[in-house]
C-alpha cells in the first residue's frame, strides 16, 4: 500500500521543478496556471531567480504546491494518477499541495491559498518578534516539558513541528525560543538552534492568519478528495470537504503532527511513500519514524520514470 506525500517550506531550491517543465508539456502547464491565478511570473523566480527572494514565505509557499503538482502531472503523463495511492498527507503548506492533488482543491485558488497564507503568516508578526527553533535528540514529551519552562518565564513557547521520534521544532516569541534553545541544550538534547524563517509558525502568535484564512477559505469549493488526506492537525485520514475546510484554518495555528501521522499511516498498512515534489526532508523523517517503510523520490523526469516502471515491472 502507498501514500503520496508532498514537502513544506524549507524544500525550495532556484531551479525545482524545471526539468519536469521542459519534459512534459503537462507540467509545464501547472506553472503557466500557476503564474495566471497570481498575475506574475512565479516560475520565472522559481527557475531563474535569487533563493532570497524565493524564500520569503509568500513565494515559497505556492512555489513549493507548483512544483509538487508538477511532479504528480509528470507521474500522469507516466501513466500512474492520484489514485495509485490509498492516501495522501502533506507537512504544513504541503497539505494544500496534497488536496490540490487529490481533487479537493482547484489548482489556481491553492496558489492564491497560499499566496495568502504566506502574506497573512509573515504579517502576523513583526519581523524579528518571533522564532522557531528545531530540538534535535528530544522527543516530544521532553519538547513540550522544554517549551513550557521557556513559557513559564514569559512570552509564548510551544511544540509547532514534531516531525520525527528526535525532531521537534519550538515556535514563540523570540526570547522564549532562545530561552528554549538553552535549556534543551542543558536537557541531553544533541542539538538546539534557531531556524532562519521569518515568522513563528504554528503557534498561537498566528491566529490572525488563522483568521485571515477562514475567510478566505469560506470563499472557495473544497470538494470530498478522490483519497483519504491524513491531516496534519489530527493525524488521521479525513475525506469529507467540510472538516478539510476547518482543520486547514486550525492548521495555522496547530502543531504539525508529523510522526504521529506517519505512525498512522505504518499502522494502515503503508508499505511504500512517495515524496512528491522538492527536496527529501520528509522521506528522512518517515525513515526515522518508522523504518519498515520503504521511500521514493518524484522530484525529477528520471524520477518520474523509474516510479513508473517500478509499477509495471
């Protein structure tokens, strides 16, 4: 059994996706879409522009969903749909990637999602108030125990990512995270440092963008997806449009239930995922979590390729 996975922000890369452009027409045309719902030329920074400017959350967002729904029309012009998978998860931004993917949500109103998403996160708070950190050797309990006693002096301090059993990533206000960041180092953790994003995401400090999202998103169809989404605020399969809707606005403020949602899937009987889209982050993260599950790659045309001839080997 298989599930398709699509990567968050931090997979971007100045080139992703053009190999795919320039080999199948299919792919070519989710850019071109992409760039019409937003009024500019996104793949022109994508392919030829400086990473700076494309990591700035409200480029690296839809970004990230053009290049993945790429990857997935190359997979279709291999041959191989959305439905070869039993189910489709996606880590953060990744999410809307995996319902464009599956159906649920119309190619140009994910990129205008996300466009917004990534303006209303990065406005929630002033630049340089918040922070995020990652907590390398701890798991969860021992996360959470940290960012409490980081709180417990003042400012905001949670658990916003617990991607595998011994990563979890902090999010807060900024002296709070850098508080976390000491006291994780005196608690055994192997590392402790601050990330370089622009705003401290999935923690409470985003409800503004929550907010902002809701309305959006009460303007736009989300139809039942053609697989079962494994949602990142629940750690469980979802299918109805309704309860997508309300878990993507608590998404925003939510912790990202990475290892919990791979656990989910190996307990179903996931054999196989593949990552769909830039970069290899999440399949490192499903191997530490749960290691019986084999991971494939479709980031490139050869890639796409070997994923089809694997299925008619």
């Amino acid at each position: 059994m298989r599930a398709f996975v699509f990567p968050g922000q931090g997979a971007q890369a100045i080139g992703m996706g053009k190999a795919l452009a320039e080999a199948y027409p299919a792919a070519a045309a989710v850019f071109a879409e992409v760039d019409e719902a937003l009024g500019e030329s996104l793949s022109g920074l994508i392919w030829d522009g400086d990473a700076e400017t494309l990591q700035l959350t409200r480029n690296a967002q839809p970004a990230l969903m053009a290049t993945s729904l790429a990857a997935l029309r190359a997979l279709e012009s291999e041959g191989i749909g959305v439905t070869a998978a039993a189910y489709v998860a996606g880590h953060s931004l990744g999410e809307y990637s995996a319902l464009c993917a599956a159906g649920a949500i119309g190619l140009s109103d994910a990129a205008r999602l996300l466009r917004l998403r990534g303006e209303a996160m990065q406005a929630a708070v002033p630049v340089g108030e918040g922070a995020m950190a990652a907590l390398l050797g701890l798991d969860l309990d021992a996360a959470i125990a940290v960012a409490e006693e980081a709180q417990a002096q003042g400012g905001v301090c949670q658990a916003a990512n617990d991607n595998d059993p011994a990563q979890v990533v902090v999010s807060g206000t900024r002296k709070a995270v850098e508080r976390a960041v000491t006291i994780a180092k005196g608690r055994g953790a192997k590392r402790a440092l601050l990330l370089p994003v622009s705003a401290p995401f999935h923690s409470t400090l985003m409800q503004p963008a929550a907010d902002a999202m809701a309305q959006a998103l009460a303007g736009v169809e989300i139809r039942d997806p053609q697989v079962p989404l494994v949602a990142n605020v629940v750690a469980g399969p979802v299918q109805d449009g309704a309860a997508i809707r309300d878990l993507l606005v608590r998404q925003v403020t939510g912790s990202v239930r990475w290892r919990e949602s791979v656990a989910w899937l190996a307990e179903a009987g996931v054999t196989e995922t593949w990552e769909i889209g830039a970069g290899k982050a999440l399949s490192g993260m499903i191997r530490r979590t749960a290691p019986g599950i084999a991971v494939r790659n479709i980031g490139t045309p050869d890639e796409a390729r070997a994923a089809a001839a694997s299925l008619n080997a």
